[in-house]
RNA sequence: GGUGAGUUACUCAAGCGGCCAACGAGGGCAGACUGUAAAUCUGCUGACUAUGUCUUCGAAGGUUCGAAUCCUUCACUCACCA
C-alpha cells in the first residue's frame, strides 16, 4: 500500500525510467527492513545559479529521500572542467578550477533549500579522477568504442554536419560514467538529455564487475519562459529560485497558456488529479487561465519563500499591471538640472543607450510620472519624477 | 603534410569596388489588441545631443579618389587526399 503510493510518487513526471523493477525492490527493501540505497545526481557546477529546471530533479530526489534514498550529490569538479557536450551544437570551452570550486559553494547553498541535507552526501569527482591518472584514463577508454560514443545524437548530428569535436568531449560520459562505479550508485537520476551519459554509468559498472547496474530515471527537460527552448541561464529564459519574489511571480505569469500545464505537471506539488479538473474546468470555461496561472505562480512563489510573501508579490503585480500603479520599490537617482531626456534614461539604467532611448521615444514607449513623452530632445528640470520605458522597466529621479 | 572551400551584426544568412551601418529570416525591444498568455497587425533593432559624425563585415598590412567586396601575410573552421 505505502510502496504503491511512493512508486505513484517517484513516476509522477517521469520521462523514462530504466530497471524499475529494481527500483521498486530498493523502496520495497527499505520499507519492510529500513534499508537504504544510493541515490546519484550529478551537478556540473557551470552556472552557480539554480533555476526551476534544476528543481524538477532536485524535487524529484526529494521524494525519493522520503523512501530511503541516500543522495549522492555530485559536483563535476572535473569533469565540468571538459565541458559536457550535451546539447550543445559547438564546443564547450572549459572552465578553470577555481571558478568551478566558487560556483559548487553557491550551489549546495541552493540544492538544499529542497533536499534534506541531513541525508545528502556531497562528492566531488575530482577526488577519485585527480588519482586516475593517464593509465587509468586509457584503460577506461578501451572500454568504449569510437563508433557507439558516434552514435550520441549530438555527436552525430554535429559529426554529420562537419562541425568540430573535440577527442576531451569523448571524454565526459565516460568520466560521467566512471563516477558510477566510484561511487557504486544503485540509482541515478538526470534530464532526458542525459541519457547517453547516464547508460554510460550503467554500462561502465557493468564493465567493471562492481557488481551493480544503476537504475536510471530520467525527468523531461523543463522548457524555458520563451516556452520553445530548455531553461538555462545562458539563454536568459529561467527563473531562478534566488531571485526576488516578485520577479519569480512575475515571471511565471508570463508564460504562455500552453506552457503552464508543463509547469503544472512538473514543478506543482498539486495532486495530478487536481490538476487534471483545472485543466479541464479551464476548457469548459469555468476557470479563467489567468486564475490558474496566479494559483500556479503563487504555489511557486511560496517554495522559495512563503505563503505571506508570495501574496504580496501577487498584490505588487496586480497594482502595477492591473490598476496601472507605480511599483513600490523602485530605484531612485539623483540627477543633476537640465539633464537630457535620452541621457537621464541611460544614467538611471533602463535604457541601454541614447539611441535607444531616441527610438523608444519615437515609438511612444517612454513616459514620464504616467504620461507618453514625443519629444527626444527635451531636458528634465528640477524636480521629481517616475521615469517608465514599457511596461516593466521603472525608476525614480530627483533632479536637483 | 598537400589541395580546395570558408570566417559578415545576438543567431542563421545575402552582399563580391561606390546606391552598405550592410537584403532576408529568426530572436529581441516597443506599439495596437489582451489576461504583461497565445495568435495577429505595425514600427524599431551599431554608437554618438544626430538630416550629420564615428566605429563595424576573422586579425594585421597594402592597392584605390573610394574596400565587407581586390592583393599579401597570419589565425581559426571545414572537406577531400595522405
């Protein structure tokens, strides 16, 4: 009865699993004998911001910490040094030591603001890959041969298409993968994307006789705000679970109709039932999408702050969108007297240049205390005023 | 190592001596319509107090009144050959 709901648990999501059958073993295992299992997930500490796409799997590990799992939290110290090719359609360039050892504090700062620390281990691979020196490395490369490694979609799309790879990015699933064997993991979770590298694991233990042959799990890749490509940093399309919460509400406000049942599905906590019935209520009509969508920006709001907080973000966005008010907490200037228009809205930031600012004009686009401005060559005089360019960008001057 | 092709703005991609701050598409920004949704329509999309000036077409030189366009060298990418 507890297993089916944990297994119900862990599926919710999924994008495809590996072994199942061992995986309900593991939490039938650890039910009946209070048994635990080693759960991987690998983290290259690339960006040291955590967005929502890394919550999905972090909330999916989550759940399994409730049934048993001890996490194995790895940082691809190393590895993150090659650069994983995964979707990527050039080559990485690769990053240096030290900028991956400051990216791995901020991030288990974040991680564990949704795993239980208490029953996480954080690795780093550099332990075991510093010490396998070049013999070790070759001997993992006879492992695998060019024509399978070829088979990656990524690398044979790119190999296809005549673009450069390089031999290191080879490389990585195969350190991705010695990192099973290490660490002698049960389970390993990752993006779809990640499929090749998280076999590798499997398939190395294998190679290895360690014994094992880690299940796999892998959760669908969450798309970012422009709903079309994966969420990632690089791309300006995330929401990052340290930003402000206003800014967090906000954004998922913005997403399209379409995308919110993927957020729904993957980043709610809501019952799959009960969002089964706001989709179906919106179809007929019953529930605006819009009223879904605030229920949806709330809820994940609140994760990263509270309920309270979460209320007031909603509060902020109604009054500066609805009812047309000024945001409460805008950033204030000082300016000196008879200061270009062009130039005041460069000075406080929220142009990026005069001749943007020109053009924005041009287009009506820039207000002044509410009201459209049509000339570019005017000067603000003393006094104070709200600066707005569209409808987000904000900022207060003092012109003295 | 040899031969050939290529390197253009955020991305893709035209241009191949002046009409080029550089066609077109995507993206982005803004306006209209809305629910800061989608779809659609429109405008903009190097910088500069600006009917002009300046810096951009891999890098550096050169030819020319004039170069993204021609020449030389260098760097990088790709293909075929070895």
């Amino acid at each position: 009865m507890i297993l089916k709901e944990a297994m119900d648990e862990i599926s919710r999501g999924i994008a495809e699993i590996i072994d199942r059958e061992k995986i309900e073993n593991l939490i039938k295992t650890y039910l009946q004998e209070g048994k635990e299992y080693s759960v991987k997930i690998g983290f290259d500490p690339t960006a040291a911001d955590l967005h929502l796409g890394h919550t999905v799997l972090l909330q999916k590990i989550a759940s399994f910490q409730k049934y048993g799992a001890k996490v194995q939290l790895l940082i691809g110290d190393f590895t993150a040094m090659i650069g994983d090719p995964t979707g990527k359609s050039e080559t990485r360039k690769s990053l240096t030591r030290e900028v991956v050892l400051e990216n791995s504090k901020s991030y288990q700062e974040q991680v564990f603001k949704i795993l239980d620390p208490e029953k996480t281990e954080v690795v780093f691979n550099s332990t075991w890959l510093d010490a396998l020196g070049a013999s070790g490395l070759v001997g993992l490369t006879t492992l695998f041969p060019v024509a399978r490694m070829l088979e990656r979609d990524d690398f044979e799309k790119r190999y296809k298409a005549g673009q450069s790879i390089s031999i290191s990015e080879f490389l990585y699933p195969l350190l991705q993968g010695y990192d099973s064997v290490e660490l002698k993991s049960d389970i390993e979770l990752g993006g779809t994307d990640q499929k090749f590298n998280l076999l590798m694991g499997r398939q190395l233990q294998r190679s290895y006789g360690t014994g094992k042959e880690q299940a796999i799990l892998m959760m669908p890749i969450l798309e970012g705000l422009d709903g079309v490509q994966k969420m990632s940093k690089s791309l300006g399309n995330f929401i990052g679970i340290t930003e402000p919460a206003k800014d967090i509400y906000a954004k998922v406000l913005s997403i399209s109709d379409e995308l919110m049942w993927r957020y729904y599905e993957l980043l709610s906590q809501k019952s799959l039932v009960d969002i089964a019935e706001f989709k179906e209520n919106v179809a007929n009509g019953t529930l605006h999408p819009k009223s879904a969508k605030e229920n949806l920006a709330l809820e994940i709001t609140a994760r990263f702050y509270d309920a309270s907080i979460a209320q007031g973000a909603k509060e902020e966005f109604d009054n500066v969108f609805k009812s047309n008010l000024i945001p409460s907490d805008i950033k204030e200037f000082d300016i000196e007297d008879g200061v270009w228009i062009c130039k005041a809205l460069v000075d406080v930031g929220i142009e990026p240049s005069t001749s943007q600012a020109r053009r924005d004009i041009k287009q009506g686009a820039v207000r002044i205390d509410q009201d459209k401005i049509s000339d570019e060559k005017m000067n603000l005089s003393v006094g104070e005023y709200i600066l707005q360019v569209g409808k987000r960008k904000f900022a207060k001057v003092r012109v003295k």
